[in-house]
C-alpha cells in the first residue's frame, strides 16, 4: 500500500466560523493504481488533493505514505517528501511564461540541488519522451495548450516521483488535447505509476480503475470502474 488516510478530518479556522473541509476520510491507494476523485464544488476534494500531496496536514487522524506515518512531518519534511515522490499537472499548466520548455522542466530538480549538467540531461529525456523534442528551446507563452500541458507532465515526471497528482488536467484543453493528455497518463500507468486524478467530468474519471466520490467532506462512494476508457490505439509517449 502507498497511501492510507485513517480518519483524516481538516478543519480551516475555529468556534463558530469554523469551516469543516473535511469530516472523517479512511481510504487507501496501492501502489501502481489508477484513482480519480469526484466531487462537487466545496465538497472537500481539493483539500483532500492538498493532504494526499503534502501541501497540507490534517487537522486529526493519520496520514500514511509508503508506510510511514507522515501525519505530524514538519513543513520541511513535508516540502522533501513532495519534492522527491510527487509530481503535479495542474488545469492551468503553471508554467513559467517566460522560460524554455527547458528550463521549466528542470525547475524539480533546480530545488533538488541536482547538478546542471544532469538537470539537463533528464530533462531533455522526459521533454523527448513526450514527443516535444522539437520545442525544447520554445517559451511555454509559444506553445498550444496540449504541448503546454505535456512539458507539464514531463515536469511532473522528471524527479521520478512515486506518485502523479493530476488537478482538473483536462479542464483547459479542447477535447483532442484532453483525450491525448489522457492517453499519456493511461501509458504512465501501464508503466507502473501510481495516479491521482481530481476531475468533475464523468468522461475523464472513467480512465480511471478507482473512482471515489466525495461529498460534503465525506467519501459517499468507492467504486471499481466496470469498463474503463482506453485511447491504445494512439502512441504519445515515444
């Protein structure tokens, strides 16, 4: 098992102004899996996105990562282990506009004190693998959004993560760059990886195996994907 939560509540602010995000959240994901999580708007499904990824700590229960307790890490603690076992895709790229294809992808690894000349030469591996070779040197403000959302996959693939947290990925795509996002994250997970996807399309979350829907703070359904999407017809990791 590579995630558990265990009674895992958030409560933003206190007495009667109290906000609480989330009420009572045990769930587990295993290594190598495929999840999405679905909620409405202030269902509470960001902030679980922000406990599974180390971006924030719960207010009670336990938080389990590759079998430690990360429950009670330190801010600094928390910020390595997000550094070295997660990757992020966000629906808004978060890209640096004025930077290279390049220098966005090594941005992981910038903050992981790795030397440049390895920086670069992991880099360009990923940046090659997601068919983007060709742009290398292009400012992320010159590219469409699908090529902009790839150099963010390679970003998120660079430090090798254990697990992919995938944000609304497909939000700000036309539905050809999505369906090609998610057959990149599909082959990602046929390799092996570990995915998170948060998405409120029905469509999306069915590339899932998982899909967890989550309502006023509580998980209200854990279903296994009966028939899954698929795009293997198409090859967007070379």
């Amino acid at each position: 098992m590579l995630i558990e939560l265990q009674d895992v509540k958030k409560t933003f602010d206190e007495g009667e102004s109290a906000t609480h995000a989330l009420r009572g959240i045990s769930l587990s994901i295993n290594k190598g899996e495929f999840v999405a999580i679905m909620g409405a708007s202030g269902s509470g499904k960001s902030t679980l996105l922000h406990i599974l990824s180390f971006l924030s700590r719960p207010t009670s229960g336990r938080h389990f990562f590759d079998g430690k307790d990360v429950s009670n890490f330190s801010l600094m603690d928390l910020a390595n282990l997000r550094n070295k076992s997660v990757g992020f895709v966000f629906q808004s790229f978060n890209l640096l506009a004025r930077a290279t294809v390049l220098e966005n992808v090594e941005l992981p690894m910038l903050y992981a004190n790795i030397r440049p000349k390895e920086r670069r030469q992991r880099a360009l591996i990923v940046i090659e693998r997601l068919g983007l070779g060709h742009r290398t040197k292009h400012l992320s403000n010159q590219l469409s959004g699908g090529e902009k959302q790839r150099v963010a996959i390679a970003r998120a693939l660079v430090n090798q993560p254990e697990v992919i947290f995938a944000d609304e990925p497909t939000g700000n795509l036309d539905s050809s760059s999505g369906e090609q996002l998610m057959g990149v994250l599909e082959e990602l997970h046929g390799e092996g990886k570990t995915i998170v996807l948060i998405t409120h399309e029905t469509y999306t979350a069915a590339f899932a195996e998982r899909i967890i829907h989550i309502k006023d703070g509580l998980i209200e359904a854990d279903t296994v994907v009966e028939e899954r999407h698929s795009i293997k017809d198409h090859k967007f990791i070379k």
